[in-house]
C-alpha cells in the first residue's frame, strides 16, 4: 500500500468518497437499532464531520488515501469546557475509520493516527481521548500500540419506549416537571451528595487534579443549568424538595435529516434522601417517559464500574445495553 495522509480538501467528489467509506464501515453505531435509517444517518454524519473545521480553528478532518482512492479518515475536536476546567488543553478523536482487510486497517489507521498525533503536537493539545467499539480490534490494536490506554468501559442504551411497571406497593408521589431557573441551588445540593458515589472516565487518569476529577460532577450539573451541556432537564420534586433529575441534548438537525427525533442523556441522579425507599426503578420510568414526551427515543452512556445503574438498567426487558465501548487516553 502506498498510504498518504492529508487535511479533508471539501469538495463534490471528496464528499461522495467520504460517503463511501463510511457506507462500508463494520462499526456503523446503530447497526443493531432498526428504527434509524442508514442512508439518512449517514447524510447526518456526513455533516456533522463536514462542520467540524467550522466550530473551532483546532479541529481538524485527516484522510487517508492509497494512492487514489480514500482509504481512512480521522476526525479531532477541541473539548473547550472540559480544557478551561482541568486546565489542560484537551481533545476528542470522533471519527476513526478504515476500509480494507484487517492488515490493511492497522496500516491506514496507524498512518492517520500517527498524522494526527504530530497535527496535536504543533498545536500544543496536551490530552487525546476517544471512544471505539469493543469488537473494533485494529483500532485497539492500533491505539495501543501508539501508547493509548483504555481508562473505562461503558454500555450505550437506548431507550425508545419504557414499560409500565408493578411499583411494588410504593406510592410515588413525585411531581415531574421542566427544570426552572430557581432550582439550580438544589440540583446542585444533590450533585454533591451524589458526586462522592459517581465516577467518571477523568477519575481514572492519575494525572489529573484529583480535586478537579472529584468535582467534576457537581461542575458539569452547574453547567447543565446554564445550558451549556444540556438543554433540557426534567426534575422530580416531592413538597417542594428535589428528589432527582435528568439533564439532555435535544438535536434538531440529527431530526430534520434522519426524519426521527433523539436526545442524549448528560446526567442522572436520584437524591441520598430519596434512595433505600424502593422507588428508583419506577422513578427512572417516571422521568424516562417525561422525556420520550418530547423525542423519539433517548440514548446514553454508563460506565460499567457504576454498578448500581446496571443493575437498574437491568430490571427493564431487553439486553441492558446495545453497544459497548471503550474509553482510550493519551497524554502528549
């Protein structure tokens, strides 16, 4: 092979390339969910790499060619709040494929990757995180070899409908309702009680602040709040008193192309003072169903170590989760 890695020249034919690759990809994220067409998740993809030069001057788009034909591409962007909070210049590898046989594979991505790595480094990025599916193994290979390590595993559930549920005798008295501007004071009180019980990928990197990694969860609720992460959020309340909540990203673009309607879950917590009572299951149903109000369907990531989620997750009919992914790191 004779492999030459570029910056993405947006054009026609380049784009009708970039198509081609991803149409053939093995690791199509919603291979296994039937309700998204692929063709249209695809023109969404499409656009959603196309933009990403646009959104800040450090992203960038890296393809991969043999000799003429388009072979791999590489995807990087700049995670702006999560640098200014850790103070660590930070960045998120999104897409990374590759066409081909699997010796094929590991010389494509490797070309990309090692291209993208000298890119980071004359741009100062300190940190390079991504995620890859766990059956991808000529990405871990490729990642490992160039010294990534894999930090977590999560599960990535959708949920498009959630069954009624026998509550048990409990009798949850809980008001649903849209987050108010006044309520930040209490979903923030909750994000503290709960912070100490939750970890997140940041918790594992030794290098790190563990003040910061510690505090990461209260911080990223303060900026659900503001909008930032999320903009939508459903709270639960019970006299006046917040029991628990639920922070996501509507996509209105993800809606007009693929022609269905999604969200990603940000966060979730139920108070300390509302847990040991028996009524998690049906408030997760209570708060789920809120939010299939106004979406299609829903999907989030759990980390596998937050053994009290899968177990929840694992009281709802179905497989807990449809995808699992790891969570690679590498410091520069």
């Amino acid at each position: 092979m004779r492999i030459t890695v570029n910056k993405f020249n947006r054009n026609r034919d380049n784009t009708l390339e970039l198509r081609t690759l991803l149409s053939k990809d093995l690791f199509y994220f919603y291979r296994d969910y039937s309700l998204i067409d692929r063709k249209k998740y695809i023109d969404y993809l499409l656009q959603d790499i196309e933009k990403i030069e646009k959104n800040n001057f450090l992203n960038v788009i890296f393809v991969a060619r043999d000799k003429y034909e388009l072979v791999g591409v590489i995807t990087l962007e700049f995670k702006e709040w999560d640098s200014l909070y850790f103070d660590v210049s930070m960045a998120n590898i999104g897409c990374f494929k590759a066409i081909g046989s699997e010796s094929d594979m590991i010389i494509i991505k490797r070309s990309l990757l090692k291209s993208l790595i000298k890119y980071c480094l004359g741009k100062e990025l300190k940190r390079l995180s991504l995620r890859i599916d766990l059956m991808d193994f000529t990405s871990k290979f490729v990642l490992e070899e160039l010294g990534f390590n894999i930090l977590t595993v999560e599960g990535v559930k959708i949920f498009d409908k959630v069954e009624k549920i026998d509550n048990n005798g409990n009798n949850l008295k809980l008001k649903f309702r849209d987050f108010k501007k006044g309520d930040a004071i209490q979903l923030k009180k909750i994000a503290k009680d709960v912070s100490g019980l939750l970890k997140s990928h940041y918790s594992f990197d030794k290098l790190l602040q563990i003040k910061k990694t510690n505090d990461y969860y209260v911080e990223n609720v303060i900026n659900c709040c503001k909008g930032k992460n999320a903009n939508k959020i459903i709270v639960a309340e019970e006299g006046g008193i917040m029991a628990g909540f639920l922070a996501y990203k509507t996509l209105p673009n993800f809606a007009k192309v693929v022609d269905i309607s999604m969200a990603h879950a940000i966060l979730f917590a139920l108070s300390k003072s509302f847990r040991g009572k028996g009524i998690s299951h049906e408030f997760f149903y209570e708060i789920n169903r809120n939010a299939l109000n106004s979406v299609n369907y829903l999907i989030g990531r759990v980390y596998l170590h937050n053994a009290g989620m899968v177990k929840l997750l694992s009281k709802f009919s179905g497989n807990p989760f449809f995808r699992y992914l790891y969570f690679f790191n590498k410091w520069l």
